[in-house]
C-alpha cells in the first residue's frame, strides 16, 4: 500500500484537476472514516463535492510533430484548434506548430482529471481549467467560447499515469508489537507508543469472529465495554494466512479476542503516514526539553496526514483551529507547503457559502489569518491569485454575520468556541472575535493586493483600520490597562480573560505600555481563569515568548508537558490537568476514555522552540528577508535547524558563542551581550543599550563570541 512521494515540475507530466477538488473528494472521503464502536460518525458540518464537468486547456507551439498518450479519470470529449477528435483515443498525433487543445472532461463518482504525456504536449501546472466553458460550436461546425472564467490548474504529486488521484493512499511499513501479554481469555497487544494503521494476523485460521479493542492506553483497551473504538471481524475460513483488516485505527494497545475455534499466531500492524522529512532539528543542555521536543514532533508527524487533522483516535477531522497551529508547527518541523494548501482548501470547500468553517466563527477566522502566514512563511503568490475569489466570497459571510455596531456577534448557526473553558462568556460582542477579524481583514487586503484587485485591497485595509479603532474604543480599559472580554447591548462586561490580550501581543496591536500592562494584569495573574488546553497554552505562550520572557516559558513547558511525559505519554494530548488522578486523565466529553491522546495542538513546542528560542522568523515574504534572535532562556546551549522553503537556518547558541549559516535570503542576527560581540565574518553593529546586529549572507558560515546578558 502507499504511493511513492516525488516533487512535481512544470515541465514534466502530471495530473491535473480543478483547483481545490481534489482536496475537496479526499477530505470529504477521509473525515467520513470516523467511527465510535463500529457507528459511523460524519462530520457536522456541510459536504461539497467536486464539479462533475471540467474543461482542461492549453495552447502549444511544438517544432515537429508530437505523439501524445492520453489518460483520464473520466469520459471526455477532446478539441484540437477547436474541431472535435471522434471517439476516446489513448493517444493522438499533434502537427507542428501552434495549437489549442481542450479536454472536457466528465466523472461524477470521483474527480475529473487528466494525465497527458507527450514529448511536447504535457499535462502540468501551465494548463487551465474551467467548470463553466460556455462553449457552442457555430454553423461552420467550429466551437466558439467567451465569458469563460478560466484558472490555473490544481495538481500535487501524481507524476505517473498509473498514479492515480482516486487511488491515493498514505505510506506504510510493517511494525511488529513490542509486547504481548495474555488476558482472560485473549491478549493484550503493546506497540510501545501511540500509533495509526491496520491491525494485521498471522497465521489465521478457523471459522468464526475475532473482535479488536483499540485503546491509546491499556485502560482503554482492556474496557470492551466503553473503549472508544473497536472492531468485530468474522471469517468464514477461506481468509488468507496473513489477514490486514481494512481500517485503520489509532491505538497503543490491542486487546484481542477470538472464538475457539479462531487461531492465530500472532499480532503485527502496517503504520500508515504521510512520508515527511524532518527539517527542523532542536537540540539543548536541557534532555527534558529534548524529549519534549522529540514527542513533539512524533505528535504532529501522527496528526499530519492527508490533511492537518485534530486527533487520530477520535475526530479524525479538519478543524481549523486545531490546523491553525499546525501549519505554524509544520514551518518549524517539515515546511510541507503541500500540506498546508490542501487543508486549507479542503477546510474552504466550494461556492456558496452558507455557513461559516467547521461551523464555527472563529474557526473561519484562523482561516485567513492562515493565508496570511503561509504567504509570509513560503513567499507563494499563485495559491493567493487562484484562490482569492474563495476568500473574497467567505469575508463578505462573515461580514455580513455584524450586528449594527460592525462587531461580529453570533448569530443562529454561528458557534463562538474560542476555549474548552468552564463558564466561558460567549454571547454578545466578544473582543477575541472582534480582534481576530481585523487580522482577517487585514489577511484579505494583502491578498487583494497581490491578486491585483486594488479596489479591493483599499477597502479591507481601510475596513481593519476602522474596526481595530471600535475594538479598542469599544473594549481598551484604559484605568485597568486590560482589553474586555465581552461587551452585552453596548454595555461592556467587568470580565477579563486572557484571550484578546494574548493575541494582541503577537499581532503587535498593543504599545510597549500596553504589552507590560497586559504581562503583568493579566498573563502573568494567577487571579485571571488559567488555561487548561495545549490549544491555547500555544498563544498564552506564544504572548510570553514575544514579551521576552523565555525562561518562564520553558519552566512551564518542562512543568505541562514534561508532567504528561511523568505520566507515560508518548504523544501529546488535546488536555492536560495536572490536579487529575489516575484514569481522570484519560477522561473528556462525559465519556471515561473520551479524551484524544494524541492531538496537534500538543505539538506547540516545535513552534516555540523554532522561532522564540532559536529565534529564527521570516521578516517579508518567503523568507526574502529574516531575523535570528536566540534567547537560550536559562538553557546552557541549544542548537537546531529551522527550514526555510528552499533551505534552512542552522543555529548553534551557548552563553559564550553563537554560530550560523543559512542557504537563502538575507538575514539579521540579532545579540544580547555585555560587550561588542567579535565575529569572523561579516561587520556588527550596535542596535542600542547591550544589542548588535550582523548581516547574514547566504552560504556563508559566521562564528560569534560574546557575553551573555
């Protein structure tokens, strides 16, 4: 099983579709898999579905002859210079010289797609694509068209004619359990760690069933009455010796049982993933940290499948939120550029929108705001130019969701989440809501802009001016120095929780006053509800980080997610409380065993590591320019690799020494230091009381000594 993971150039062949439909058939087909006790559980949010019809085109101006071989997922009818080529021929003979060839291409239980493959004539990402041709064909017999929205073909890593889009699978490779103990009347299988993929039996034979109780841990798995997940297979004799059953589940634990007159001689499993190559690296004085940042990665590896995905064992599912800060990890980690433009496409769906991402507001939020760094962190233009019109259309839902005050407010339908939260205030005019549409506005207007839609990018632009000055006239305390939570018929709340003024450190919106009111009122405020979720421990220290405060932040890093560590993790949660006990752990939703042991939004550490403590974070588009800033935060040393798109940042920092060397753009490392630091390449400069600068250059290796502050 699996498929072979090979980049794509514009020059060679691949398959092509309709930008965004792909995504759309495959997430629609993934998310579907969830089930609870063999009871299927679909998504609760609505379904779109690949346009049925598609026409494919190109024009070519070849210097000699081309035999050209023709591949479909589909039935279609082709043109050449606008005349129709009878039949579905499996190849073609194209004269020398310019020429205009269409595909119209139709399949209703799939996608439509092409694979053309010529010495010429090649399907691949200069072709274009419509699901509306407009086409007639006139008196003389010869197609006429206009008015035709055209767009850049969708296509990934299809690169064969036997590679099918509508047969993709993840990878896998065989794991063998690392222990199996007898139980009752079956046995208890142990993968070692947290893991996804298909049960597989050796040596089965017999007539009868077999049941399987999945459980990421052994309490779970020993529970056939309240695990979540679970397997009841029957066989009739005639099954092979080495039988895969044909789901995938995640699990650590197996309990197994079988009917007498079932044998078998033993458990193994094919792990099922997404081929990823780690580029990001993290190394410290600390092994704590180390293996937090090695559980980390496992973590986010496990949740990175054919789309950023929350949790393996239960949902299974695209939630915006939870991929958020999956493609923030993923710039540290794998930079998949890939991966993140599926999950944002998938999350999109297609025209018309009648309701917001994954039904939640915010959820459609994060959304933009996730545009807006994947442009900053890959530089990438053409997703924004074929994709805007999507974002258009969602911006004006959701601007169209306002109350009269230009404030989001939710209405019937609309889910504010923000934080699982006990008592969490979510009704009327919230300042988290109100602040993460500024940044989508302001998401929007820099993709208006590089679409070329000016008009556009005037309007948002001045739209998110406009609303970041209600939101602080509207919810800035000005006696207190705190931002509001929450304000109810033009009346605002005496709630202050840590959510809108997190974000607006890291968005920058605060001044240096502001930022040290809200450091020490609020996020350093035991008074203040705490948070509980990894999901939002992400931003609070993420807020922590952008204020300087480094070494607090890895003491609680050790103190959350060492204490899941403490408790036998091998992957990280969607919620941790360090005042459970025993099997309260395991426990969320009402259910004893409800809770996800491994979710992305646990991985936040790989991020935090990469761009606070290495210090490493794009400062224009693509990595064009950046910044290295280390702060070992208490840390004796540290060292790692921070990927770029085409590169990678490689960092060694001690009290005494720094050493770098990037493969791309222009960067500038910043130092803390007693003294002038001394370097063997380049010039420093100071910046201001105790801080210097060095310009790095591509390819070239720098060695700093200096003295720590």
């Amino acid at each position: 099983m699996g498929k072979t993971f090979l980049p794509n150039t514009s020059t060679a062949s691949t398959w092509i579709w309709y930008p965004g439909d792909f995504e759309v058939w495959l997430s629609n087909k993934m998310q579907v898999r969830r089930t609870e006790r063999e009871a299927v559980f679909p998504p609760l949010w609505k379904y779109y579905s690949p346009d049925p019809l598609v026409t494919f085109q190109t024009e070519v101006d070849i210097p000699e002859q081309d035999e050209v071989k023709i591949y479909s997922e589909g039935t279609f009818q082709l043109l050449v210079d606008g005349v129709q080529i009878y039949g579905l021929p499996k190849s073609i003979t194209i004269p020398a010289g310019k020429h205009k060839i269409s595909f119209k291409v139709y399949n209703q239980e799939v996608l439509p797609a092409i694979y053309i493959e010529g010495k010429y004539v090649k399907s691949n990402a200069n072709w274009m694509v419509t699901n509306e041709d407009k086409l007639w064909i006139d008196e003389t017999g010869k197609a006429q068209q206009s008015g035709t929205p055209w767009v850049p073909v969708g296509s990934w890593n299809f690169n064969s004619p036997k590679d099918k889009p509508s047969e993709f699978r993840l990878a896998t490779e065989p794991w063998n359990a690392k222990k199996t103990e007898k139980i009752a009347n079956g046995e208890l299988i142990d993968f070692g760690k947290e893991t996804f993929g298909y049960i597989r039996i050796h040596g089965l034979k017999g007539k009868g069933k077999l049941a399987l109780y999945y459980g990421e841990s052994r309490e779970e798995a020993l529970d056939s009455a309240k695990c979540e997940t679970l397997d009841y297979l029957s066989f009739d004799g005639k099954q092979p010796e080495v039988y895969t059953h044909d789901q995938s589940k995640a699990f650590r634990f197996v309990q197994v049982q079988a009917d007498a007159s079932v044998e078998y001689d033993s458990i193994s499993m094919l792990y099922e993933y997404l081929p990823l190559e780690y580029r990001g690296a993290f190394k410290s004085s600390d092994e704590l940290l180390n293996d937090i940042w090695d559980v980390s990665a496992y973590t986010m590896h496990l949740t990175s499948r054919e789309f950023f995905i929350d949790g393996i064992k239960r949902d299974r599912w695209i939630w915006s939120g939870d991929a958020y800060q999956s493609y923030l990890m993923n710039y540290y980690l794998f930079f998949d550029s890939p991966s993140v433009e599926r999950t944002l496409l998938a999350l999109r769906g297609k025209e018309p929108v009648t309701a917001h991402v994954n039904t939640i507001m915010d959820y459609s939020l994060y959304w933009f705001v996730g545009i807006y760094d994947y442009y900053l962190y890959t530089g990438d233009t053409k997703f924004i130019e074929t994709f805007y019109p999507r974002m258009k259309t969602l911006m004006e839902y959701c601007l169209g969701r306002r109350n009269q005050n230009g404030f989001l407010e939710p209405l019937e339908g609309d889910w504010v989440f923000i934080d699982w939260a006990d008592g969490l205030a979510k009704t009327g005019e919230v300042s988290f809501e109100q602040m993460l549409l500024v940044r989508s506005l302001e998401a929007v207007a820099v993709s208006a802009e590089i679409a070329g839609e000016l008009e556009d990018h005037e309007q948002y632009q001045k739209l998110a001016n406009d609303l970041k000055t209600k939101l602080f006239d509207a919810f800035w305390d000005k006696e207190e120095g705190v931002m509001k939570h929450q304000r109810i018929d033009g009346s605002v709340q005496d709630i202050v929780t840590r959510y809108a003024n997190m974000f607006g450190i890291f968005f920058n919106y605060f001044d240096e006053a502001q930022k040290q009111s809200v450091k020490n009122k609020v996020l350093l405020n035991d008074d203040i509800q705490k948070i509980t979720t990894p999901y939002m421990r992400f931003f609070e220290l993420e807020s922590l980080c952008a204020l300087g405060e480094q070494e607090f932040v890895l003491n609680e890093i050790r103190d959350y997610w060492g204490g899941m560590l403490e408790l036998g993790a091998t992957s990280f949660w969607e919620l941790y409380n360090p005042n459970d006990k025993g099997e309260e752990h395991l426990e969320m939703y009402g259910r004893p065993y409800g809770k996800s042991l491994c979710h992305a939004w646990g991985a936040s550490p790989i991020y935090l590591f990469g761009k606070y403590y290495l210090g490493v974070q794009p400062s224009s588009a693509g990595y064009k320019t950046y910044e290295i800033k280390p702060n070992l935060g208490g840390l004796k040393w540290m060292e790692g690799k921070v990927p770029t798109p085409n590169g990678v940042v490689d960092l060694y920092c001690s009290t005494k020494e720094i050493k770098v060397k990037a493969s791309e753009g222009e960067g500038i490392l910043i130092i803390a230091s007693k003294t002038k630091p001394l370097t063997d390449s380049g010039i420093i400069t100071a910046l201001g009381k105790d801080t210097y600068q060095l310009k790095i250059q591509p390819n070239v290796a720098y060695q700093i000594t200096y003295k720590a502050l």
